[in-house]
C-alpha cells in the first residue's frame, strides 16, 4: 500500500535542523528548504537559484542550459506529478518514477521496507532482500558512517547501483527526502566504490 511522507512544513524544518548539524551539506540544505512545496511560477524560481542555488547551477540557469533546464522542470513537475503507469514494483505506483531512497519504518515488532519517489513523495512497500533496481536477490551489501546512525547506503553487485535507507526507528524526525541530501558522504563513499545511484536527488546528488 502507498503511503504519503511528512508533511510540507515537516520537511522545511527537517532542512533548517539538519543544515545547522551537518556543515557539510549546509549550503544545499539551504536550497533545498527553498524548494520542498515550492507553490510558485518558472520567474519565483529563477530567483531562489539565483540567490541560494550552487554555482553550476545560478550560472547554467542564466544561459538558458543544462543543468538548469532539467531541473526547473523537474521542480516544476513536483507541484503536479503526472499520473503514469508503474510497469514493475520497482516504480512509483503513482506516477511511475524509479525510487529515491528506502525507508525503513516501524511495523509490529519490526520494520517495514518501503521505497520513495521524490518526485511525488509517495512510499510503497518492496520486498526488503531484493535490489530497488534490478530486482536481484542475494547482492545486496550495507555501508554505514558514525555521522547518521539512521541512514544506511545500499549496494547491489549484480547492477552497481545504490541507494540510501533511512531508518525512521532510530531517527522519528527523519524526513527521507532531506535527510538523504544531507548523507552526501555516503554518496562520496558510494561513487568511489564504483556504483552509481538509482536516481539523483532534486539537487543533482
Ligand atoms: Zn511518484
Ligand atoms: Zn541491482
């Protein structure tokens, strides 16, 4: 059953929180704040990149090119996602999308694995020993840093893909979409192990 994640004002404080605790990640935290339940139109936007966007991003908006365009439609598509078919469990039942992080939240005695679409934000269950992506069974490794006893990256070896787990039993604030922005050393750690993510985050990560 798909489930909805935490509310627009949940998230915006979630960013403030973990962008005062992790440095690291301050400055796209920031931005991100700026974007979750962005109601506005294309020129509101524009000014949000252009004062707290990244560099690459405030330079490519301004020539009209990539990587701004793609993701002023993507932030854009966020206020409607569309409606589309989801041709494999590994999709986002709603609109289609391949998933942006698991999420591991308390059931019973245990925990339920669910993965996120970031695009819509919904949360559908998937069985928790089988890869996000290529569905193999048995490939799966778990990587973890002191920094977020709450967040895990997983790897499978069958497709070299990863992609963070947040555990909302030890961490109940944890808004999935924020919280993987701010584990961007686990992304580090991930690339240079050779994988790549299922699929990038709203800021590009
Ligand atoms: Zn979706
Ligand atoms: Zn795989």
């Amino acid at each position: 059953m798909a489930t909805q994640s935490p509310t627009t004002l949940a998230r915006t404080e979630r960013a403030r929180t973990l962008a005062a605790r992790y440095p690291h990640a301050k400055e796209a935290l920031d931005f991100y704040a700026h974007l979750i339940g962005f109601p506005g139109m294309r020129e509101d936007l524009l000014r949000i990149i252009a004062r707290y966007g990244p560099q690459l991003l405030r330079e490519s908006a301004r020539a009209e090119r990539e990587p701004a365009v793609s993701f002023i439609e993507r932030v854009l598509e966020r206020q409607q996602p569309p409606v589309r078919e989801a041709p494999h469990s590994n999709r986002c039942p709603s609109c289609g999308q391949k998933p942006q992080c698991a999420v591991l939240r308390p059931e019973g005695h245990g925990a339920a694995y669910h993965l996120m679409c970031n695009l819509c934000l919904t949360e559908w269950r998937y069985p928790r020993a089988q890869c996000p992506c290529c569905g193999a069974e048995g490939e799966l490794a778990f990587y973890q840093l002191d920094l977020f006893p709450h967040i895990q990256i997983q790897t499978c070896d069958a497709c070299q893909r990863y992609l963070h787990v947040v555990d909302t039993s030890k961490d109940p604030e944890a808004c999935p979409d924020v919280d993987e922005i701010a584990a961007l050393p686990l992304d580090v750690w991930a690339i240079d192990q050779g994988y790549e993510k299922i699929t990038p985050n709203l800021i590009g990560i």
